[in-house]
C-alpha cells in the first residue's frame, strides 16, 4: 500500500484507530474522496450509504458508520 497520503508515518484511514472524516466525492465501485483534515484520501463505502458532504467514521480504509448526514444533499434527492 502507497503511503504517500499519510502523515507521521501512520495512515490516517488505515491505522487501528477509527475517524471522522467528510466526503468530497464519490466516485464509481463504492469508493470515496474524503477530507480527513490533514488532506484527502480515498476510502471504501461499500458497507454505509453515505454521499458527498456526509460525516462518516472510517477504520482501515472501510467506512464503518454516517456520524452526520449534508442535510441539503438530502433535500436535493
């Protein structure tokens, strides 16, 4: 795996420790652009039904739960 997108040798989406990050994209086989703060990283979200805007809690690299919904994407449906 790349690590070009990690920060202080520990991956964000793919270390041991589940985070909140936002969707800035989706993009084709469930997979994801997201914002993790420190930049962006593309993270699967096969197993959440999460759109862009969305807060979700992503561990290794899988995004696992939506903490919050774009509210205003939801309304554009």
């Amino acid at each position: 795996m790349s690590t070009d997108h990690c920060h202080d040798d520990i991956c964000i989406t793919c270390s041991d420790t589940a985070v909140e990050v936002t969707i800035v994209e989706v993009h084709e086989l469930a997979m994801a652009t997201v914002d993790t703060g420190q930049g962006t990283e593309e993270v699967s979200i096969a197993l959440v039904d999460a759109g862009a805007g969305d807060t979700i809690l992503v561990h290794a690299g899988e995004a696992i739960a939506v903490v919050t919904r774009n509210e205003t994407a939801a309304r554009e449906e």
